[in-house]
C-alpha cells in the first residue's frame, strides 16, 4: 500500500474524528435538516455548524439542496455512515478471535512462504 493512500485514508478519519461532526451526522441519520436546525439541536453557533458541513461535503458524505434561502443537509453515503455510527456506538456486536484460531494463519503463510 502506497503511503500516499494511507496519509489520505489518516486525513478521512481525521475528519469523521470530531465530536461536532459526528453529532451532525447523527441527526442527518434521522433525516435532511437545514442549518439552523442543526444549529439548534446542536446548540452551536451557524458559523461553526457551517465549517464543519464544508468539511464533510469535502469529503462527499453530506450533500444540500436549496429550499428558498435554506441550506439543507442530507447524507450521501447512508450505509458509511450507518456503519460507522454503529461501530462508534455501544451495541456493537465485538467478534474475538481466539490466539489458537490466529496460530493457525501464520503456520499456513509460513508454508505458503517456504514453497517459493
């Protein structure tokens, strides 16, 4: 994997990494809002509402379209970011592996690598 990828994939969590915006995505989960909705429910100021929706439209996981002089904000991306809110949340199923089951993997590439 080119390190260039994996500077570009660090700066896309760096995004998503905000409490602010994470809560933005939250309410848009439950549907499109405008701006000053967001601001309300969030209880931040439109200014800062705006910065982060930029940031997130930069990366295309929300969208708006016009209503009068109404911004309204809606995901583009719904399975991302219901994947994501469920992995950030406390339900989500955790799935162990066990060290045996692991053990296993490496003898198998071990081999693998010894044939060459």
């Amino acid at each position: 994997m080119k390190k260039l990828d994996l500077r570009k994939k660090a700066d896309r969590l760096r995004i998503l990494a905000h409490p602010t915006r994470l809560a933005i995505l939250e309410e848009l989960s439950r549907g499109a809002k405008c701006v000053t909705d967001i601001q309300d429910l969030l209880d931040v100021p439109q200014s800062n509402v705006s910065q982060h929706l930029t940031a997130l439209r930069h990366e295309q996981i929300v969208d708006y379209h016009e209503d009068g002089k109404l911004r309204c904000y809606y995901i583009t991306r719904p399975k991302l970011v219901e994947k994501l809110l469920a992995f950030l949340s406390e339900e989500y199923p955790v799935e162990r592996r066990s060290p045996e089951s692991v053990h296993g993997e490496g003898k198998s590439r071990e081999k693998a690598c010894s044939l060459r």
